[in-house]
C-alpha cells in the first residue's frame, strides 16, 4: 500500500483552512447577537447587528449543507 502523502497533506490543509473559516464565520455571528443585545440594553437600534448574525449563521448552514449534498451526491455516483 503506498500512500500519496501529498495529497493528505493537501486534503489536511484544506480541511484546516474550512474549519477555521466555518468557526470564524460563527463566531462572529455569536459577537454579532451580543453587540445586538447590549445596543438593546442601551435603547438604541441593533438592526445591523442583528441582521449580520443572521448572514453569518445563514452562511454557516449553507457550507455545512453545501459539502452534506457534494458527499451524497459522490457516494451516490459511487454506489451506481
């Protein structure tokens, strides 16, 4: 058995980079949530906030369902 150790190593580094995007991503949809709620507590208006934590979780859910259809779509092709 010989192992293409380039190509792990590329499928790790892209691994990696999604990861760290994805939690990024969420991240600053949690940050956007609480600037919402802390502009609240003041009595001023957290539309912007609150509408960017939302892209922010909506982008998150598009990723996750985005390689979820890619994975079924490949073992699907594969099981044909």
């Amino acid at each position: 058995m010989k192992i293409d150790w380039a190509a792990l190593g590329s499928v790790f580094g892209v691994s990696l980079v999604a990861t760290v995007a994805l939690v990024g991503l969420f991240t600053l949809g949690i940050v956007g949530l609480t600037k919402q709620e802390e502009a609240a507590a003041r009595g001023g208006s957290a539309a912007l906030a609150r509408t960017a934590a939302y892209a922010c979780f909506a982008l998150c859910a598009a990723a996750v369902v985005s390689v979820v259809l890619r994975t079924v779509t490949r073992c699907r092709s594969r099981v044909s």
